[in-house]
C-alpha cells in the first residue's frame, strides 16, 4: 500500500472505512407542459464551493490510443426506455415533457407514477409499501421491450422500509427494492451487499436476458437543470469527442482507495479514440485537498473527497461523467458534501453517488476499468456507468441514460 494511505483507527469498521466520519466536510448549497403518457400505478443544492489556481498535479500515468474494435451494439434506445414522471410533481411534468420532445420518446414508454412528493416516508425517501405498489403496476405496463427507465423527478431519491434498509430509488427500480441490495438498520453502519449479475455484464439487452432494468435520474435542482443535463447528453451523441479520463489521487487518503483501478486502467488503456486516461497523484497538495482545478477537456472526473472543491473551474466535454468515492453524493438533500446535483451543475452529464453510509467499498462506486471503456466504446452512458458498479443497492444513477458520444 502507497504511504499517501495511512490508517486511520477510528474510521475502520469491519474491513472498510467508514466515509461520514473521517477527513473534513462543508455545507454545500443545495415549467409546465406534460408529455403524453401511458398509465402506471396509483397513488438540492446547485452550486459548489470552488476557487481559483492550484497544483497541475503529478501525473503518475497515462496513456492514449485509439479505437481497436468496432462499435459496440445497444438495445437500450429511445423505443426501448421507459420514462418515468409523477404528475403530481410540476417539475417532474415538465422534465419528462422536454426529455420526451428532445429524445424522440414514444409516448407508450412514458408511464404516469402519481404519488405524494411531500408524502409516503418524506422528501427524500419513499416508503417501500408505496414503492411497491407503484413498481407492480409498472411491471405490469412495461411489457417486455422495455430495457430500462430514466426517472423524471429529483425527489425523493430513496426508498425505505421498516427494518431501514435503504436503496437508491434508481437501484430500486432496476433490480427491485429487496434487503439483499442494502444494509439494515440492526445490521451495522455499513458492509456488503449482493453483486449485481449486470456487473462486466457483455448484455446489450439487459432486461431481456437479466430481468433488469437500469435506471437514471434526469435531476436537477430545478427543472432548468435537468434539462441542461438532457441538452448536453442529446448533444453529446456520435460527436467521438477528444480529451481527458482525469483519475485523481487527493489527499484524503480513505476516499483515495479506486488508486488500484486508476493504475490499471492507465496501464492496460489501448483503446478511446483520443481519449488520454491520466492518472493524477495530488496527494500532497496544499490546495483544495488536491481536487481538480482549471482543467479542460474533460471526459472523465473521478476522484475521492468529502468536499470536491473547484468543480466549475474545469472544462467538461457533452457527454462527461464524473463522481467522488465518498459518503453521501447521492443524498441530494445534501449532508454536507459534494452531492452528484453538483457535479451536474457544474456541467457534467453523468454522475452517482450513495444515498447512505457506504464504507469506502471501491464495489459501492464506479470501477474506470469498466466505465471508461465501455462508454468510449459505443454503450449509453446508463448502461456504462450500471455495469461499472458490482454493488449498486445504495447507489443513484444520474443523467441522461441515452447519452453515447461515443455512438448513435
């Protein structure tokens, strides 16, 4: 192990670091019209803390090439995804309506999902009873060539149940919300939970050969957000843009634990068509706990703090994705850390984060063995990003699911 990961007793539990309680953390600052639709069922912070300047960083690896093999194949399209929209949600309504117009959607994929935005376990969860019901009926609509779902609201993004077992509300429509996929309140403060059969999956079919559906949020603090996020992923399509996989060490060493992957995507990457995968050791910065800053061309931003700092100082190609291996970027409510509606904002068009405690597992978070291949190699971003997670239970998927730059 590396001298920039020391151990640190206190956040140790069971073989993982627990995230909420180790290295520094701040408060971050978390329409109209309605798509024609089938019918289904009954029933955050937007900017960052960031500032100027900083270190280049110094670049422990990194490697270019181009594409090797032919495009890869998907039958995860605009005729075979599901949209999801509550017409009880106004912003909802009006991100369905506009994701609809822009991807050509037909108007049998959208299913109306009425519930209390405000009701059923709160804000930010969704109580498993009301979850169940709404899915059953889904189920029941969806028909068989339905290959996955974009949701359309940013709240709630959870769903939980007596036992408080917890899931992602993405995780909960794509694989079920079962307690195999999370951790029970009884159960500790974090640990492992089932590896998704879509992991490294090669299907281009995933609910016809898995019985699964990956799901991504269209979020946004606001409706204008959410659709910026559409705009950019529409825009970002067959475009096979150049730049940069960004895979950066900081400072926090117990959010610093995908170094393993890092060094072996930059040592094995032969493959992406301009795309130079860098990985960038900041361990040892003195600004911004070594975060990213000034960058431009960006494709890939993954890195690991509480706190990512200087997120709107980089340039971001359309189609970019990015996240931070920490505790609770999929809380959108915020917790006082970098949530993915950040990343968003600051011009990405994908990002995941947990909506719990997750230990530093690397499972719980994107493998760039995985992600960065497979999306420079022709998948949408929703069926990249989902194969790159072996444990995805606690992990919500936001953006545009039907982006492929690298495609189309």
């Amino acid at each position: 192990m590396p001298a920039f990961f020391p151990r640190i007793a206190a956040c140790l539990i069971t073989g993982a670091w627990i995230l909420a309680g180790c290295g520094a953390s701040s408060p971050q600052t978390d329409t109209t019209g309605g798509p024609a639709v089938s019918s289904a069922g009954s029933g955050g912070g937007n900017g960052t803390t960031g500032t100027t300047g900083g270190t280049a960083g110094n670049t422990v690896g990194g490697t270019s090439g181009s594409t090797t093999g032919p495009l890869a194949p998907t039958n995860v399209t605009a005729q075979t995804l599901g949209l999801l929209v509550n017409p009880e949600d106004p912003q909802s309504v009006a991100v369905a309506s506009a994701y609809q117009t822009l991807r050509g959607i037909p108007a049998e994929n959208v299913f109306a999902l009425p519930f209390a935005r405000d009701g059923g376990g709160g804000r930010d969860t969704l109580d498993a009873l009301t979850f169940d019901q709404l899915k059953q009926a889904l189920d029941g609509d969806a028909g068989s060539k339905i290959q996955a779902y974009a949701i359309s609201w940013t709240f709630p993004f959870a769903v939980e149940d007596s036992s408080g077992c917890i899931m992602s509300i993405t995780s909960a429509f794509g694989l079920g919300f079962n307690e195999k996929w999370c951790i029970k309140a009884d159960a500790g403060t974090c640990g492992i939970t089932a590896t998704d059969p879509y992991y490294k999956s090669k299907s281009i079919s995933p609910y016809t050969d898995l019985g699964i559906r990956p799901t991504m949020m269209l979020a946004g603090a606001d409706a204008g957000a959410a659709i910026a996020v559409i705009e950019r992923g529409a825009a970002s399509d067959a475009t096979y843009p150049k730049g940069n996989a960004d895979l950066v060490i900081t400072t926090d060493s117990v959010r610093s634990v995908r170094y393993m992957e890092f060094d072996a995507l930059a040592k094995s990457w032969d493959g992406g068509d301009g795309v130079f995968v860098d990985v960038i050791d900041n361990s040892a910065s003195t600004v911004d706990q070594g975060a990213l800053l000034d960058a431009g061309s960006v494709l890939f931003y993954l890195t690991g703090l509480a706190t990512v700092s200087g997120l709107e100082t980089n340039q971001y190609l359309n189609g970019a994705v990015g996240d931070s291996l920490t505790s609770f970027g999929g809380y959108l409510s915020g917790a006082g850390q970098t949530t993915c509606l950040d990343w968003l904002y600051a011009g990405l068009t994908g990002s995941m984060g947990t909506v719990r405690e997750p230990c530093n597992y690397t499972t719980k978070f994107s493998d760039p063995t995985i992600l960065v291949p497979d999306y420079t190699s022709g998948a949408t971003l929703v069926e990249a990003y989902w194969k790159s997670v072996a444990w995805p239970g606690e992990g919500l998927f936001t953006g545009d699911p039907l982006a492929r730059p690298w495609g189309g």
